[in-house]
C-alpha cells in the first residue's frame, strides 16, 4: 500500500465548467464565477532602517479564492472532487478536505511498482489540465506498507523529474501510521502529548477544585486518548497511556503514587483505558445485534 498527500491549488479556477457537472445552475452557477472576479491586490514594502516605505500599483488577481472565506472551501471541493474519475481501478482514491491519498495495494510486487507508476502517469496530465501543481516540498509520505518478513521494494516515483521521498510513517486523519502497521509510533507520540497535560494538571492543582479538574480532565485529557481508541487501545505500547491516566486520576483526587486506582475510576466516573477502548465496541456490537434483529423480523 503507498499513499500520496499534499494535492494543493496554485493557478486558476475553472469553476464555470465545474459546478455544472454537480448540478449547480441558474443564479447559483453565475455566483462562483463573480465571486472570483474584480479582486485587487497591491503590495506595502517598509523600511524600518531608513522610515520610508514603498507600494506597489493595483493589479488585477486572476487567480485565487480569498483563504478564511465561505466559499472557499466549497469551490476547493468542487474543483478537486473530478480527480477519482481520472484514477483507474488499481487505486483506490481518499479525499478528506485539502489532502488527497491514493491507496495502492498488490501481492506481486512488480505489478505493485507498475501500478504505482501507471496511476502517477495519469494524474499527472490531470493537474496540468486542471492548472494544479503538487508541492512536493509537502509530499514527505511516500509510504510503503508491509510486514516485518516481507523484502523491501524499491519505489522510486517522480513528478517533473523530481522524486518523492520516502517515509517511515505518514499522519493520517490524526493518526501516525508507520511502514511496519504498529501503533508504537502513534501511542509514542499521544504519550507526549498527554505527558504536557499531566505536567499542566500539576501545576493548576492547588488552584483548582476536583470539579474543575475533573472538567479540565474531560476537556484537554480524555479528548487527545479517546481519539480512534477503538484502533489502537489493545496495543501492547498503550499500557503507557494507561499509566498517565492513573497519574492525572490521582492528582484529581489528591491521592498519593501508590493509591489504587480503582476505586478512584469509580468515584469520579471515569473509564479506564481499556474500558475506553471496550465501549465503542460493544456499541458497534449492538447495533449489529439490532440491524440482526430487525431483518429477522421482518422474514
């Protein structure tokens, strides 16, 4: 599997021809192309050595949508969402707001490498039609998947003469995904995380309640471990985690390093880790045992 991110904007909108393809017509096709017109720009130079400074002349913009706008995101989705079509059956496209990954997966790994290539060729004339470029000082997550037995590949992959390095691991939608399918890399990295939370509830302690606390718990702690736990929370490496849950329960209730914390989980209504991890499962579990249900009934 290899995946490729970073698809960002660079030239000129054609977003007249765009908003047709999803249906989008009438006072509604006329009022993206308006939006994008009549826009100045002119630059302020300042000297602060010398007190004087220097300003351009306005000109006219031709290509751009005012980043922070409304629209803005709309017409990025509409004008990048034609990129799947392009793609043929030997990837599989994901597209998640301004990031673009294109999933690749085989069991010969020459086909696996020709695939690769043949897609790239393809998206390619794509971006030049669409007057997009890929920043490749971005592209830093040329990923290949595999498993600890399995002989590395050579995966040499360019765009204008230039190739796409290679990475270890690669963020994914909050997650830190690595070559090898281990979770240690993303556990070791929301240990870091949740290690800054834990020195900042040492330090508010003795200035806050256990109601407070326990509100700064739910909103700065839990929040960061419960992300995605269902994927990672039976990890080997989340005992870590575990452990800076017991050290932040302990300072919530002012208990000493060696207080059991058990009891302290029940009295503050908190779920443990792997309890944590247990409840989204039990809830897919359950909806599950009602969709079972239901089509049973209704034989």
């Amino acid at each position: 599997m290899w995946s490729w991110k970073s698809l960002h904007l660079c030239k000129s909108w054609h977003i007249a021809t765009k908003t047709g393809t999803y249906g989008i017509t009438d006072k509604d096709k006329k009022l993206y192309p308006l939006y994008l017109k009549g826009i100045y720009q002119r630059v302020l130079i300042c000297n602060k050595s010398h007190h004087y400074s220097t300003l351009s002349n306005w000109t006219s913009i031709k290509h751009w949508v005012l980043q922070g706008s409304v629209l803005g995101p709309m017409i990025f989705l509409l004008y990048i969402n034609s990129l799947p079509h392009f793609v043929n059956n030997k990837s599989t496209p994901i597209l998640f707001a301004d990031d673009t990954s294109i999933l690749f997966t085989h069991t010969d790994t020459t086909e696996f490498n020709s695939n690769t290539h043949t897609v790239f060729k393809t998206i390619n004339p794509w971006l030049k039609n669409n007057y997009l470029s890929l920043n490749l000082k971005k592209i830093t997550h040329c990923i290949y998947f595999k498993t600890r037995n399995n002989p590395p590949i050579d995966m040499k992959i360019g765009y204008n003469n230039k190739l796409i390095p290679g990475a270890p691991s690669t963020k994914f939608l909050g997650l830190t995904i690595c070559s090898v399918l281990s979770w240690r890399m993303h556990i070791a990295h929301l240990t870091t995380k949740l290690s800054n939370a834990y020195y900042a509830f040492r330090s508010i302690k003795s200035l806050m309640s256990h109601k407070t606390l326990l509100l700064i718990y739910h909103s700065l702690f839990h929040t960061v471990m419960s992300y995605r736990i269902i994927l990672w929370g039976n990890s080997c490496h989340s005992l870590h985690i575990f452990r800076i849950q017991k050290r932040v329960i302990r300072i919530i209730r002012g208990c000493g390093n060696r207080e059991c914390c058990r009891i302290l989980f029940k009295k503050l209504k908190v779920l443990p880790l792997m309890s944590q991890h247990i409840l989204p499962l039990l809830y897919i579990c359950s909806l599950q045992q009602r969709s079972v249900f239901y089509n049973f009934r209704n034989l």
